[in-house]
C-alpha cells in the first residue's frame, strides 16, 4: 500500500486514521485529502500542516472539477469539511 502519513499505509487504514471511518464511508473531502498525500505525505499531513493539506485537498477537487468527476459545488462542499476527525 501507498504512505499516507501520520503512520497509514493504504486508504483503509487512512481513513480510519484520519476520519474514524471505513473507507466506504469518505465523503468527497476527505477522499480529496487522501489522494493527494501520496505526493508528499510528511508535508501535506493536516497532522503536520494543516495549511498545506487544505490547499493540496483542493488542488485534488479542482482537478476532479476540470476532469468532471465532481461539480463545482460539490467541490466548494467539500471545502469545508474538516481535514480529519476532531
């Protein structure tokens, strides 16, 4: 499996680690924030830098917008989800 940071190697256990969920469950968000941590998971880990995480995740949505895997406003939805569990 792919490093995810924060000690998750895979979207199952990344989910779990990040948003106490099964992977099954990830809203678009979060899925966003998964996928784009492999790039660099020790930098843009939330755990770590929350920042960096917000702007990769919606690096990640608006790729998908461009690509027509989400829409505009699902997009802008899922910005404004929590980066992971509080």
């Amino acid at each position: 499996g792919v490093y995810l940071g924060a000690g998750a190697t895979g979207v199952a256990e990344g989910a779990r680690v990040y948003f106490g969920v099964p992977a099954s469950e990830l809203t678009l968000g979060q899925g966003a924030m998964l996928a784009g941590l492999p790039a660099r998971p020790s930098d843009y880990t939330p755990v770590r830098d929350p920042e960096a995480a917000a702007r990769r995740r919606d690096y990640v949505l608006d790729q998908m917008v461009a690509l027509g895997w989400a829409s505009a406003d699902e997009a802008e939805a899922a910005r404004a989800e929590p980066l992971m569990r509080r």
